[in-house]
C-alpha cells in the first residue's frame, strides 16, 4: 500500500508563491512517476502536472505552465509543486498522486492509482 502525504498549502495574495511537497512511502518511489491534480468547489478532478520517474521529463497543464514548476528527490521519496504567481483562479484543494505503474509521464487520472488526502490552497485577489 502507498501512502502519499501533501504539505505545504495555504492562504495567500495574487501574486505570491507556494510550494507543496508530497512525502510518500510503501513502495519504491524512484519507479513511479508522480503527479499533482486540483479540484475545486462543484468542479472536476483537473490534471496539473507530472514528473517521470527519474525527473527528466514533465509535463503540464496549459493553465499553470510558465508559473509551476514540478519536481522530486527520490532521495527524500518527496515530489514538490513549486506555485509562483499564483491567481484567484489557482484556488483549490491540490492532490498528490503516485501512477499505478508507469514509469514515464502519465496525464490522466485513470493513469494514478494512489493519492493524497490534499491540501488546501487558497489566493486572494
């Protein structure tokens, strides 16, 4: 079983920055790649971005490319969210997800098979 641990959200202004961090366990994590999905009130589940499993290739969605930045440290089994200029628009709550077995980028949520409990984020105008 693995288990994924999100930290880092909060409230903030437009304009500032956040980063979240995702401590996981259970499996080898280095193997996996990771994602960060976002859901908002009475919206769907939405794609953010993805790391491989090595770190070297990413990916991301259209609304958050240029301003987030995905990363991980297998060493610390961890995979960060880095959330700069955010917009009224970010606010959500953000979930950690580890691919069901997928090495390389995976986009869809059908593509995750474990995730966080979530963390709130919220920016004001």
């Amino acid at each position: 079983q693995v288990q994924l641990v999100e930290s880092g959200g909060g409230l903030v202004q437009a304009g500032d920055s956040l980063r979240l961090s995702c401590a996981a366990s259970g499996r080898t994590f280095s193997s996996y790649a990771m994602g960060w999905f976002r859901q908002a009130p009475g919206k769907e589940r939405e794609f953010v971005a993805t790391i491989n499993w090595s770190g070297g290739s990413t990916s991301y969605s259209d609304f958050v490319r240029g301003r987030f930045t995905i990363s991980r440290d297998n060493a610390k089994n961890t995979v960060y969210l880095q959330m700069n200029s955010l917009k009224p628009e970010d606010t959500a709550v953000y979930f950690c997800a580890a691919a069901r077995c997928s090495r390389t980028i995976v986009t869809s949520r059908e593509g995750y098979a474990y995730w966080g409990q979530g963390t709130q984020v919220t920016v004001s105008s």
